[in-house]
C-alpha cells in the first residue's frame, strides 16, 4: 500500500503549483490513494491516547486547550494492536517517501532562505480540534521551514473549518515567529476547505500569517499537521 502511495503522491505534488502571494502555499486535493484514506479514517485515534500541547510543554498557557495530538513514530507500543501497526508503518512512511517527496517540491524556497539544504527533522502530529478551538493569526515558530494539514473528516460537510490565510491592515507588518495575533489586526484573505484527503500547506516567512477562526459547531476536526523544521545547528 505504501509503494504504491508514494508513485500516487508524488505524482500529486508534482501537478500542483506552489502560489507565492501572499506567501508560499500549496493545496491539493485527494492528496492519497482513496484506498489510503480508507485506512485512516477506519484507523482514527482515541482521544485518550492524544495529550494538549501544553501537557507536552511545546506551547505556553495561552494555547488553547481544545487541540490533542500525538506525535507518530515507527514505534508507538502503547497504542491498542487493532490500529498501532497501521499507524507505525504510517509513521515510517511520512518520515520517509513522504518527507523526501515534499522536500523536492520546497526545494528551491529552501535553498533561497537557507542558501543551502540544512539539516532538518519532521514530524507527523496526529490531531483533533474540539469545539471553540481557534488560533490567532502567526508566521509559526522561527523553526519552522514547512507545515502541511492534512485534512481527514468523514465528509465535506464542515468544509468552513479549514485553516484560513491572513494579511495584516498594516502592510508593512511582519513577524519573525512566535506570538498569535489578534484577529481585528488583519484581513481575512482565504480559508482552506476542510474536506476529506485535502492538503493546505505552506513555506515558513516572516508574512506566512495564519489561524483558525473561532469553531462554534461542537464537533471533532481531525487532521494530520506535518512539520519539517531546521535543527538548529
């Protein structure tokens, strides 16, 4: 299955186009095999192996709560045997194939920023969003190279739940990384549909605004977020 998605994938980042205003990001539809989708959807986490960012100690006391993830490695033996093997070889395959597949696609936005391919490290951050999540418009962390959300609802019917793209009212206004923004500061410019098999990403900048307006609806939003980062050096 996994040979099979990688020819599948890569055929799908090739096709797509990486638009640079207001920075760079990429969408793609059906982004795996439907058969690939299929497994994840029947493999979904149990909310008690998931744990907030703040239990993790990666984010400060204003993040919100509402957001659990876990992070998918090759080896996970605390996860029940009906799904752990699924998710294991998903694992292996996303910091794999996957990883060299979407480093091809960035390649030239790397070396522009970098002036060369520097060592980097991703991870693959199994989430959910509950209810009156949100995230204030940001650049990401200043480690931050590329972030991918990888959408897996059921069904298209929360499509306004995606991730939206701002500009701020100041046009000369940028961020380095760090701090979420409040919404009045920016104009609202895109919001990514949240469908099933459909990828929003985008390259790390110092304009490279985005968030999560407010959810209202009580619901489960499911998504895989993809980091690639530097290690520092």
């Amino acid at each position: 299955m996994f040979s099979n998605a990688t020819s599948y994938v890569k055929q799908k980042f090739d096709a797509a186009e990486i638009a640079n205003a207001p920075y760079p990001h990429i969408q793609i539809d059906d982004i795996f095999p439907p058969d690939f989708y299929k497994q994840i959807l029947s493999n979904k986490i149990d909310e008690n192996f998931l744990s907030t960012l703040l239990e993790l100690k990666r984010v400060g006391s204003a993040y919100p709560d509402t957001r659990k993830v876990l992070s998918l490695k090759p080896s996970m033996p605390f996860l029940p045997d009906s799904y752990r093997t699924f998710w294991e070889q998903a694992a292996s395959w996303l910091l794999g194939d996957f990883q060299r597949i979407v480093l091809e696609k960035f390649e030239p936005y790397i070396i522009h920023r970098f002036g060369n391919i520097p060592q980097l490290h991703a991870e693959t951050l199994y989430t959910y969003d509950r209810s009156t999540y949100a995230l204030g418009p940001h650049t990401d962390s200043v480690k931050k190279v590329i972030t991918l959300l990888i959408y897996l609802p059921e069904d298209a019917s929360l499509s306004h739940l995606g991730t939206s793209m701002f500009v701020p009212n100041d046009s000369n206004f940028t961020c380095a990384g760090g701090p979420h923004h409040k919404f009045h500061q920016f104009k609202l410019l895109k919001t990514a549909q949240y469908k099933p098999n459909s990828l929003f990403g985008f390259f790390k900048t110092n304009n490279s605004f985005h968030g999560v307006e407010p959810i209202k609806e009580n619901i489960r939003r499911d998504l895989l977020i993809y980091d690639v980062q530097v290690v520092k050096r």
